[in-house]
C-alpha cells in the first residue's frame, strides 16, 4: 500500500500547495522505514545531527519588519530600485560627505 501511494505521489508531482495530512503521513512512514533500514552508524548519527539542527519553529517578524518588506515589495513595484552600482556610489558619497 505505501509503496503504491509513494507511486502515485511521485507521478502526480505533490507540491507544497497540495499536501495532506494523509500525504505527510506516507511521507514519515517512508522515511522511518529508510532509516530502520540504515545500518550504517556514522551514516545515521550525521542524520542525527542534521535532523536535530533544523529549526522547529517559523520565524515570526514584528509589525516594524513586516512594514519594512511591504515597503521594500512596493517600491519594487513602483519602479524604485537601484543598481547594486548605484547603491556602492551612494554610501560611498554619504561616507565621504559628498
């Protein structure tokens, strides 16, 4: 049945997007039995280490951080962007008291 599943996820291309409940539960099922399967102990503790670094948690941004991308995002829109060029030739004259 998994294997099946994992078939038909593979072929009809699951996305974020369209994800389910079921879909993660297939998901963590293929991947414990990869892992109970993994006999090598260097292989598994480097697995470790990686599952253990990932951060659990979103990062949540503050009203003034938000403000600031929405800001950013706008007058990307509105044609307001500089050339990486334009921007070093700036801080340099602000530097400098040009």
């Amino acid at each position: 049945m998994i294997r099946r599943n994992w078939i038909r996820w593979k072929k009809n291309g699951w996305t974020k997007n369209k994800k389910t409940m079921k879909d993660l539960t297939m998901i963590k099922e293929l991947v414990v039995r990869k892992i109970q399967s993994i006999q090598d102990g260097e292989y598994l503790e480097t697995l470790l280490k990686q599952l253990e670094s990932r951060p659990q948690d979103k990062v949540k941004l503050t009203d003034a951080e938000k403000h600031l991308i929405n800001t950013g995002m706008e007058d990307y829109r509105n044609g307001r962007v500089m050339s990486q060029e334009e921007v070093e030739k700036e801080d340099e004259e602000w530097l400098h008291g040009k």
